[in-house]
C-alpha cells in the first residue's frame, strides 16, 4: 500500500455538496424532463401474457417498497405534510385503475409490460398537461415520477435478464433536479452515481440520496451546461467535487484511489464498532457530529461514542418563525434519549442575525451584515447575550431535555471570561425559572467552552477554571489565527490546519486542559482527517468528533498506532517550521500502512 | 356500468335498487384538487363499501382512484357534487363533504 501524494486536480473542477460515501468514474447520462426515460414497446405472444402480468405485479411492489424506504429517510414529522410528495407517488402507485387498466391493456393488445404502463400513465399525462390552472398543470411531473420510477424498476429487473436497459451500465446520471421518487427508484446495479444542479445536504431528495448506497453530489450549479454527450465524469462524494472529462493523471489518480477506498471500507465497516485503541493500550473516545435527529442512525451505525457536537442552527435558518421552547426541546429531548447512556454535547446557537430567517429584515443590529465580515460581527455567544429572550428560550429547552440522558452544553466562539459567567448566570436563573413552573432539571449540567479564537488560546487556563471541558473548534481556529476567510479563493492556500502556529496553539490548550484536569475534545474538521487526528492524539487529545463518515477509518487508523509513535511524532511537528514539513513528518509515519490518507 | 342522470341530480334518492346521496360542495382552498388533497379524499372513502364519485360538469371521478379525481381538473373554487351510491353512501359523502369543506386543512 502506497500512501497517494497530495492530488489536487486544477481543471474542470466543480464543487458541490457529497451526500453519501465513495468516487463513482463514467460516462455521463443527462436526464432532462423530456428524455427522462424511454420506454420499449414490442408485441408479446399470448404465453408470454402470464409472465408479463406476473413482471407488472413485481415492479409495482417492488417501486412500492422502494417509495416506502424513502419516505423512512425523511423526517417522520414530515409525512402526510406539506411537502411529502411520496405519499402522493405511492397513492399513485396503489390506484386500483392503475392494475385494472394496464392489465386489460396487455391481455387485449398483447402487449409488453412496459409499454402498457407507459400507455397508460401518457394518457392521463396528456389529459392534465391540457389543463388551464396553471398549479395543477404543473402537477403533471408527479405522474411523471410514479411513471419514470416505475419503468426504471421494470427496467432494473430485465437488465438482470440480460436485456437491454435506458441507463448504460456504470453511468453516472447527470440532472437538474430528481425528486425523491426518482431518486429513489435510480437502478443502482446499473447507475454508478449522481449529480444534480439543485439540492442542499437537507433537501429530500438528498436525504434519500443517502440511503441508495451510490456517491451523489448535489448543488453543482450550471452543471448541465457544461456536459458534453459523452463526457466522462468523476464523482467525489466525500470532497463535493464533480470533474468533466479528466485528463489521463486525474483519472488514473482518481481510480487509485477508488480501488482502495473500496478495499479498505469493507474491512473498515467491519470493524466500526471497536473501540479507538491504540496498539499500546491508549484509549480515544470517537464521537459524531450532527446537525439533524436523522443523522442519528448513521452515527450509531459507524461506532459513534456519543454526540461531541450537536449544532443547533438548522432550525433558526429553516422558518419564517423563531422555534418555540417546545419545538427546541423536543428535538434535543430525541437526541438526547436516543443516545443515553452515551453524552450528547449542544452546542448553543452559532449564528448571527444575518442567517436567523425569523430576524434578519427586523434586526436593529444589521447595519454590519453588509459589507463587513460577519466572521467578526455579533454572532454566537455574543448574539445570543445581547439577544437574551432568544437565548433564555434555548437555554430552557436544553435544561428540559437534560433529565432525558447525559447532556452537555458547549459554548461557541467565547473570546472573554465574562461570556461564560453571563451564561452561566443565565443558565442559573432559567433552571431556578423552569423548577418553579414544575420541570425537572439535572442538578449538575457539564459547560464546556470551545476555544476557536485566538484571545481565548491566550487565556484558555482562565475560561478553562470557569468550564468542565474544553472543545478546540479547529476551522474557526484556523480562520482567526491565519487572518483568512474561508469563502475567498485568492487565500485558500494559505489555509493550513497544519502551519506551526495551528500546532503550538493546539498544544496549548491541550495542556491547560491536564493541568486544571478537565477533558480536551476537538469537533473540527481537522479530527475527521486522517492526516490530522493522529497528530491531534498525539499532542494528548483524549476526544474527537467527527461527522459519521469518517468515524470508522479514524478509528482503525488508531487501532493500527502507537500511542508512543504518535506522542513523537508530536513533538517533531512541534519543531517544524511550516505546514508542509508538519505533513510530511505525518505521511512519513505511515508510509506503507495506511493507504487511505486521504 | 351505471349511468348516471347528473342533470336532474337533486332527484336522485335511488338508482336501481341502492340508496343514492348527493351533495354539491365547492373546493374552497387556494390551490385546488391538488395530490394531497385528493390522497385525502381517497383515504377517507377507505372504510365505506359506496360507490363514491366526484363530479364536475359531465365527468365523475371514482373518489378511490386518486388518478381520476386528479384528472378532473378541479382548481378553487370549482363546483363539484359528491355522490354515493349504496348502504352507507349518505354518512361517506357527509365524511368527504366535510373534508372538501375544511379545504383539506389548507389554506
């Protein structure tokens, strides 16, 4: 096994957002709505009638099932809702006319199974693409779907036949937009991956993306426009890149690198559910990330221990309303059940004004969220003392829900000690408030504060005698420290997680944390990579959260480390003079046992 | 197949043997017969053993079949009769009446 160098390809690459795991590499196949997908129609001889009726019945269940699995990956509140088209599509599915229709068709014109849905969804596509309302109209594309995601089913089943298919085996399905029927019913055992134009992390679509077990990338804009008939396609699902038609380097890079990701993740998977020992006996706790209750399941599935970083965003930017105390608590109560007896960390809000939906026109504070930086702007603890009603409402909601399993608070972007004391006074007066009007509250709530600015690096033995643990937020950290935003191209190369000034920072707070004797985790991107968490161990880490797909390769690369290694190599990248050198010295640890440092 | 005299409806009280019910409603929510709000209907008329239908001008739907009601083509404000034909055909269009009435709890 050869540790792959640094691959950055400079051409022809497009970012979006991975949903799912995995590289997909082929030819494109760009859906359109007019050439969604095509239908056979050929006449069958009167023996065949039986068989073909049997096939409906199968690709009727069969997409049934698929809908069902769907509509499980969407949130629950959500069926029966606004929104929940599958209902819809599976009601579609189900219509007693629908096999009462179809069959007459293939008994009497003899007919392929194929052909006679077709007819019969066409018929009333027409009949509705007809109408004058402009809504209704427009609902034409739910028959539509049910039609596609039928057809595609049957189709799934003949290629097994050997028969021919729409999709050419190994494709990568390339659209605007899919519904989450469509995507639903992509046959996977011949679609390698998808790649839409619209969609975030959380839409529908997206989430049912994740259950399909094939890489998808979401949110490419103007993606179509730059396809080619017969364009090859790479698909990085981890990263959120898609490449058009890559140079020879690029693919044979990239098939490398395919190869082994998919070697390794069978031995991998198999082994999640270890805990993270080092080969000297040295014990790290892997936590997960979320952002949503139903990223829960994956979290479990992939080993998590616990929940090191609950974000509580989601909902501020979801509604035209603030969520009430109700809403809040019950969504952190489920979690907070969900995973006791593990802990589960909130962290509290990190946004400002600007990204607060219910707020952002009416907020007296907006005059920065112009031009100015919102990175240095109100945000985090510090909108939430000057906004307090809001931040009382949340506080409640979390001291409700701490009775429910191991809950701890997390305190993001603190740059003064005066910020925890507030929040604790806060903290103090709503558990007094909430007893008073009868709820229970845990008598003893762990507050830890996350260290992601470089003031509170400088004072972290301070905040650290006013906390029980202390989180390192290492993308903040990084943004702070460097003086680099983020979003701007011309100085993400001077983002690095591994420049000397990073490390020592690291190292710092680390250290604080085992003199006042209090747990040190880190929930940034820099403990979900593989180059880094060694490192993060070896400096004296003790936890690392992480989103879930990275927990079972973060472990089996400590299972295969020494505790000692790691401690050395440590101290090396300590002495190192820049960010390179620090990965060098990582790479070269090891090189030759741990392919999948990518 | 029946054959309905939908244009002297408020006579109907039998049609050959069965009990017949009708009622005229109006879909009052702002998008009209939509998916959901047909899926509601067709969920409703589960329980009873009626032939229910839904009609509009000259054309009935088969309240069971969300395709058919779909098809119909009704956006707000359209007058529809709901119909029922047999035992407990009078309580089904009263149920589905209902639902129509409170705009398939839309706005």
């Amino acid at each position: 096994m050869i540790l792959p160098p640094p691959f950055v390809p400079k051409k022809n690459v497009f970012c979006g957002v991975g949903v799912g795991r995995g590289l997909a590499i082929g030819p494109v196949h760009v859906i359109t709505s007019n050439s969604r997908i095509r239908h056979r129609t050929y006449e069958i001889s009167p023996d065949q009638v039986k068989p073909e009726l049997a096939l409906l019945e199968q690709a009727i269940q069969k997409t049934c099932a698929k809908f069902k699995a769907a509509q499980k990956a969407l949130p629950p509140e959500l069926v029966g809702q606004e929104g929940d088209i599958l209902s819809t599509h599976l009601m579609l599915l189900n219509d007693p006319h629908l096999i009462e229709s179809v069959t007459q068709k293939i008994e009497q014109d003899k007919l392929n199974a194929e052909s006679a849905l077709a007819f019969y969804f066409n018929q009333h596509i027409k009949t509705i693409s007809a109408f004058k309302n402009e809504y209704l109209k427009s609902r034409v594309f739910d028959v539509e779907t049910v039609r596609n995601s039928v057809i595609a089913t049957l189709q799934e089943d003949e290629h097994e036949q050997g028969l021919p298919s729409f999709y050419q085996k190994g494709c990568i399905v390339a659209a605007r937009e899919l519904s989450p029927s469509e995507v639903a019913t992509l046959p996977v055992n011949l679609v390698a991956g998808l790649v839409t134009e619209r969609g975030s992390r959380t839409s529908h679509s997206s989430l049912v993306a994740k259950t399909i077990g094939i890489p998808c990338v979401v949110g490419v804009s103007s993606l179509l426009s730059r396809l080619g008939d017969r364009s090859q396609l790479i698909l990085d699902a981890p990263e959120g890149h898609v490449i058009i038609d890559p140079d020879h380097d690029t693919l044979s890079f990239y098939q490398k690198r395919k190869n082994s990701m998919e070697s390794d993740r069978l031995e991998i998977n198999r082994s999640a559910h270890l805990p993270a020992t080092t080969l000297d006996d040295h014990q790290v706790r892997i936590m997960g990330n979320i952002e949503l209750v139903e990223e829960l399941p994956d979290i479990m599935a992939c080993g998590g221990e616990g929940i090191g970083l609950f974000r509580t965003e989601y909902i501020y930017t979801m509604k035209d309303e603030l969520p009430t105390e109700n809403e809040l608590f019950e969504s952190y109560r489920r979690v907070v059940a969900t995973v006791s007896p593990s802990p589960v960390v909130i962290r509290t809000l990190d946004l400002g004004a600007d990204k607060i939906t219910a707020i952002k026109d009416l907020t007296p504070n907006n005059h920065d969220a112009g031009n100015l930086n919102q990175a240095l702007g109100l945000r985090a603890i510090r909108f939430c003392l000057k906004n307090q009603d809001l931040f009382r409402t949340q506080l409640r909601a979390i001291l409700r829900a701490s009775v429910f399993g191991e809950l701890r608070i997390m305190l993001p972007m603190v740059s003064c000690l005066e910020e925890i004391r507030e929040t604790k006074r806060l903290i103090f007066e709503t558990t007094q408030e909430l007893k008073k009007e009868g709820h229970s509250v845990k008598e003893k709530i762990s507050l830890g504060v996350m260290i992601e600015v470089p003031a509170a690096v400088i004072i972290v033995k301070e905040l650290g005698r006013e906390a029980d643990f202390l989180s390192i937020g290492t993308n903040d950290l990084i943004q702070y420290s460097l003086a680099l935003d983020r979003t701007n191209p011309e100085v993400m190369e001077l983002y690095q997680p591994h420049h000397p000034a990073i490390i020592r920072m690291i190292k710092t707070i680390i250290d604080a944390g085992k003199e006042l004797n209090i747990p040190v985790s880190v929930c940034g991107d820099m403990a979900a990579e593989t180059i880094s968490a060694p490192l993060l161990v070896g400096l004296g880490a003790e936890i690392l959260s992480m989103p879930s797909g990275s927990i079972p390769k973060i472990k089996r690369l400590l299972r295969m480390s020494s505790f000692e290694d790691l401690q050395r190599l440590s101290f090396e990248v300590l002495e190192s003079t820049n960010n390179e050198e620090s990965e060098n010295l990582i790479r070269q640890l090891f090189r030759g046992r741990f392919d999948e440092l990518t | 197949m029946l054959d309905l005299e939908i244009k002297r409806p408020n006579s109907l009280s039998t049609i050959g043997d069965s009990p017949a019910s009708k009622i005229t409603v109006k879909i009052k929510n702002r998008l009209g017969l939509h998916g959901r709000a047909a899926g509601k209907l067709v969920t409703a008329a589960k329980p009873f053993r009626s032939k229910l239908f839904l009609v509009r001008d000259d054309r009935r739907a088969d309240v069971r079949s969300i395709m058919s009601l779909l098809t119909l083509e009704c956006p707000y404000n359209t007058e529809v009769s709901l119909i029922g034909i047999g035992e407990d055909a009078e309580e089904a269009i009263t149920v589905l009446a209902k639902i129509i009435n409170d705009r398939f709890g839309e706005a």
